[in-house]
C-alpha cells in the first residue's frame, strides 16, 4: 500500500528514488496550469509538488528552520584577462558612439539559475548524500541504511539520517548493502534457490550442533581403533596446489608468449584471489571444502577453455614436460571464437561469482530503470569500488546550471522560494 500512496498515477508526485512508477510520473510532468490560480494558489501548488520531491521525510517545520534566503552562486572570471587588463577597456570610447564589430563582442553569459538552489540545504543531510552518490535507490532506502548501523562519517558509525555534512566529510557504505540497492532483483527460480539454501544450511548446523552435544554426553571411554582409510585432503593444499597452477600458466615461455598483456593479468587477478582465500578464510561462510571445489571447477573451466591439456593442469609434472607437451594448445593459434571464450572465461573468473544465498542476483548485475536516475552532483566525489564519498563542497549556481538535481523549471523553483520567504 505505501508504493501505491507514494507513486500515484492519479495526482502524480515526483519522489527521489528509482521506481518504474516514479519514472513514469517524471515522463509525464508538466508545469502547473495556472490561468486561473491567484498568486497564493499558485506559490502553494509549487511548495506542494517541490516538497514531494526535496526532503519528502523532512517535516515541514524543520525545513523552515533549515531554509536560507541566501543562495549560493558563483560567477566565472577569466584569471588570464584580470592578468592581462585592469578593466581600463570598459570605459574605451564612452560618449564617442564607439562601437565594436559584433565579432570582438563579448559574448553574454547565460543566466544563473538562483531559484534551483532553494532546497540548496537539503542536500547536506546524510541519507540525501547517499542517494545522490548511487548508493541507494531512494532517500528511504538510504534512511534505512542509517539507522540500522551501515553507514560511516569519517570512520564513526553514524545513526542519524539528517546529519548535516560539512565539506571534507567522507560517508561509506556497506558494500553488501550497496549491491542490494542497485543490483536486479531475484526472479522467482532464484527465490527459492535461496531458500533451498538456507534450509540445507541450517539442516546442516542442527546436525553438528546434535553431533557436538552427543560427544560432551558421552563418557569418556579409550578410542576406537581408526579404521585403515586415507584421510581427506587438506583443503589449503588444494588451493595452494590450484595456486601452483596458475602459477605455471604464467611463467611458462610458451604460454607468455601467446597470451596477451590484459590475459595476463586476468590471471593474476585469478592467482591474488586465491592468495586471498588462503590468507583469510574465515570471511567466507561456507566450508573450506565447498570453496575449493568452487575455485578447483573455475580453474578447470578455464582451461577447458584455453584449449589445455590435461597434463598442463596437474602440478606434479616436471617443469620441461609442461614446456614440452602441456601447453600444445596455447601454442596453437587462438581464433577470434577462442579468443572470446578466453575474455568470457577470464571475466567469469573475477569476484562476481553466482551466490544463492545473496539477497540479490548473482551475477550481479544493474537493477531495471536504474539509468535514467545514474548522475553524479559535481560536489561528490564517489568511489564506486569501496562504496564511499566525499562532500567536497556546498552546492553553487553558475551560469546556465544549478547544481541541485531537480526536475522542476526555475518558475516552480521561484515560487516556492517565495512561498518560503512570508513569516508565519
């Protein structure tokens, strides 16, 4: 019910977020017919329909407090002709009729939109920011991320939605958070997929916790004699072994001289995530055996690929039979179809893997409608990778742009700054 109450059809407001009935809205905006209207009626269409959109979770009497008759603005000036000239050209030929050609005239700036910067200081306010960064798709949204706890300010964890930002503060994200955000929605397969997984998952700790209670109940009592079975591998040797692998396909002459810069270092992206899993284990939730399989079927997918051999993927061999015979299918000339395979199975390889228990799509991948609302402000600076951003400064109006994003005219603008400017 409350998508239907903030996206309405009938009497359509425009919000700050991305749903499709949002964007349907924002297609079909048209200005306020105001044939008819007084001018109070008209200052009172513009405040409703504006403050819909600007700080739509703000009450109105905080907004008045925060409102600032003042707007900032900024005029361009040539440091090169300051340098050049004391302004003594100004007053060249007054009262003489002296005209220049219509070439050397100076061209007009255009006009400064002051009136787009009259919700000027919403844009301070924390979960604004967020959104504006792309790292929610609505102000709610980014609320949301507030108040549970997934937002830092200059490394402090930070609770409150409308904390003002000063320039230089730095907010992250949690990157999980993000991709939930702007990542596609799960279809109906991949739903149940999901909750496949986590009924197996917690299947899987009842029966070790049974197992664990059953051992402290039991007596102590001499241990049975182990039965003559080879033990499990190791886990770590596994990956240390795909590791030795990848290690292999890079420093073979062979291979080196065939595979590109870009293939190289595709496979180095490859052998750092190993490295990784070997020194971190514990950030990955499910068993080191489950991991292994994973990164063993990737690298064998990948030189299923390349056309390898068998014998190049096992690293008990010698160095000169892998020279000799291993790599026969590198030193074959790749095909634009190989090639492809090649780019195709490399990019698979990357930390964008396919993960039912995510509460996204995997592989993730941008959510429907998301391009029309993908800008940054220039007072951003946004680093996608690790989900964070500065607030470099407070937003200023230059000729012919306002730095505050809003999809009404300077006329809608002007009149609920005016509406703003009678003391109540």
């Amino acid at each position: 019910m409350r998508t239907k109450r903030a996206f309405g059809l009938k009497r359509p407001k425009i919000r700050q977020s991305w749903n499709k009935y949002n964007l349907y809205n924002l297609s079909r905006a048209e200005v306020p017919n105001v044939t008819f209207r007084t001018f109070f009626q008209q200052k009172w269409t513009a405040k409703a329909i504006s403050r819909a959109y600007h700080g739509e979770t703000v009450k109105e009497k905080h907004w008045q407090r925060m409102f600032r008759r003042r707007l900032r603005a900024v005029v361009p000036m040539d440091p090169h002709h300051l340098a050049r000239s004391d302004g003594y050209e100004q007053a060249e030929g007054r009262g003489s009729g002296l005209e220049l050609h219509p070439d050397k005239q100076p061209k007009p700036y255009p006009k400064t939109p002051y009136m787009n910067m009259t919700f000027a200081p919403l844009e301070r306010r924390l979960d604004t920011a967020i959104f504006r960064a792309m790292f929610a798709s609505s102000t709610r949204q980014a609320r949301q991320f507030v108040v549970h706890g997934d937002v830092k300010v200059n490394g402090h964890k930070m609770i409150y939605p409308g904390y003002l930002l000063n320039p230089g503060d730095m907010f992250q994200v949690e990157p999980e958070r993000v991709l939930f955000a702007t990542g596609a929605p799960k279809d109906a397969r991949e739903r149940r997929a999901g909750r496949k997984a986590r009924q197996k998952q917690k299947a899987s700790a009842t029966d070790q916790g049974d197992t664990s209670s059953a051992e402290t109940a039991a007596p102590a009592t001499d241990p049975a004699p182990a039965p003559d079975t080879e033990s499990p591998p190791d886990p770590k040797e596994n990956v240390q072994s795909l590791l030795n692998q990848a290690k292999s396909l890079l420093n073979s002459s062979s291979s080196t001289s065939s595979l590109s810069g870009k293939r190289k270092q595709d496979l180095r992206l490859f052998r750092r995530l190993l490295k990784k899993t070997l020194s971190r284990p514990r950030l990955f939730p499910q068993p080191a055996t489950t991991l292994t399989d994973s990164l063993d079927a990737q690298l064998q997918e990948l030189t299923q690929k390349l056309n390898l051999d068998s014998s190049a993927s096992t690293p008990s061999q010698d160095a000169s039979s892998q020279q000799g015979s291993g790599h026969q299918g590198i030193n074959s000339d790749l095909t634009p179809e190989n090639s492809k395979l090649l780019r195709r199975a490399l990019e698979e390889a990357r930390d964008n893997p396919i993960d039912v228990t995510k509460a996204y799509a995997t592989p993730w991948r941008p959510r429907p409608y998301m391009s029309a609302f993908a800008f940054i402000p220039r007072y951003l600076e946004v680093h996608h990778k690790i989900c964070s951003a500065v607030y470099l400064r407070h937003p200023v109006a230059r000729p012919g742009l306002g730095e505050v994003p809003t999809p009404f005219g300077s006329e809608t603008n002007a009149l609920a700054f005016n509406w703003y400017l009678r003391r109540r």
